[in-house]
C-alpha cells in the first residue's frame, strides 16, 4: 500500500512535469529542454528496472515475509529518489511570479546537514555566521545546496569530514562545501554539469545539472567543482539575493 501511495504521487509530479515542460517550449532560456528530457530518461532508467525486479521477485512463492518487506522497501527507495529528481526539475521549471521572501540561510543548511546526517557517517562541520539574511526562494535554494552537500557525501569515504564554509559579499552569498574524497575523475571533469554525467553506479548526474542550472537562471549566480590541493574537491555555491534590500 505504501509503494502503491509513493508511485501515485510520483506519477502526479509527472503529469506535473509534462505542463511545465509545455510552458518551457515558448521560453528562450530552456533550448536546453532537450538536454533535461534526455536526463530525466536516464534518472527514471535504472529505478524503473530496480522496481521491476523487486515486484517480479515477490511474486516467487518460495520467500518469507521478511524477505518481501526487504524487496518492497528497496522498491520504495526507488520511487522516493525517482520523486526527488522530479521535484527538483519541478523547482527548475518554478513560476516566475513567485514572491521572493527572506530566510536566514544558516538554518536551511542546519536542517540539510541534520537530514543527511541520518544516512551518513560523515562529520559535517559548518563555519558560517548564524545570522545569514537571504531573499529567493527557499525551495529552490535548499535543493540547490541540498544536491551539492549530497554529491559530496558520495565522493567521500566513511567516517571522514566535509567542511562547509559561507561568506557574503554585499548580495552575494558564496558557500564552499570541501570533502576529502578521492577527487573528480579527469574523464568526466570537463562534462560534469552535463543532465546524464555521473560516474556514480545507479546516478544519472541530474542533481549538479539541476543546481548549476537553478543558481544561473534565477540567482545571477554559479556552481563550480574543482580538485583541492591536498585531497578531495571543492565545490562552490554562488547565489545573489533577488532584490537589493540591505539584509546587514
């Protein structure tokens, strides 16, 4: 009943996606549609096969009811990540007219650091200022800086350390996640930001698309991945506030 729930609400963020890919058609920004439809195929791929197995091998007679729960909740896993990768095409494709509020951004990435923290052995250190004043979106920020602090978690090895430091600069926000990883492989370093470039077994490279492309279009900003000198990489986060109201 749960995987039947998630697929459902899956299936309406789709029909979702579909109208908002419609409206993009007429928008000169995204001539790169394409590009995101190609990725979206190879994001859904891989977890439409893995919950096909799951539901073919639950109807063998010979497993017990343990064995089923472990096969329907790999299935569930599935479509939770597939729903993820949608919602942040959906964030990508938000409605202009959107009111931009003001957050204190220290807190969004506290509450990132505390979700990722429950599946991650990794020690997050945070150096920033706790009074950090933001004007955007908070969705579409929080999937921005959720995608990278995740990307960096996956590049590093258990039990190690990722640093995330965050300075401003007038209306400019720049945040540095460090991991200590094993660095970015020099075969895909020069297509990194690409929708379906990942090195990652069961990935499909959306998630740094999908950041890259949030920070260009609606914050006049970037995000960069570079090697770090002694080990891992460095990604960085650019993001401007969307008004010039003095947040000091």
């Amino acid at each position: 009943q749960q995987t039947l729930k998630q697929f459902n609400t899956m299936s309406t963020r789709l029909a979702e996606l579909d109208e908002q890919s419609k409206r993009y058609a007429a928008v000169q920004h995204m001539s790169d549609i394409g590009e995101m439809t190609r990725g979206l195929a190879h994001a859904l791929r891989n977890p439409i096969n893995t919950i096909g197995l799951s539901i073919e091998q639950m109807a063998q007679p010979t497993l017990n009811t343990q064995q089923r729960e472990n096969l329907a909740l790999a299935a569930r896993e599935k479509i939770t990540a597939m729903d993820n990768t949608i919602k942040s095409l959906l964030t990508l494709a938000a409605d202009d007219s959107l009111i931009p509020i003001s957050f204190n951004l220290y807190h969004v990435i506290q509450d990132i650091v505390l979700e990722v923290s429950t599946t991650s052995s990794n020690n997050i250190n945070v150096n920033a200022n706790k009074k950090l004043p933001f004007i955007g979106h908070e969705s579409e920020v929080r999937s921005i800086i959720h995608s990278i602090i995740v990307n960096a978690i996956e590049a590093s090895e258990n039990n190690t350390s990722i640093d995330i430091s965050i300075k401003r600069n007038d209306q400019q926000v720049i945040i540095d996640v460090i991991d200590h990883g094993c660095g970015i492989d020099t075969q895909v370093q020069e297509s990194l930001f690409k929708p379906h470039i990942t090195t990652k077994a069961e990935g499909a490279g959306m998630g740094l698309y999908i950041a890259k492309r949030l920070c260009q279009i609606h914050y006049h900003g970037d995000v960069t991945l570079r090697n770090n000198k002694s080990k891992g990489s460095i990604a960085t986060i650019s993001l401007n506030s969307l008004n010039n109201t003095d947040l000091s």
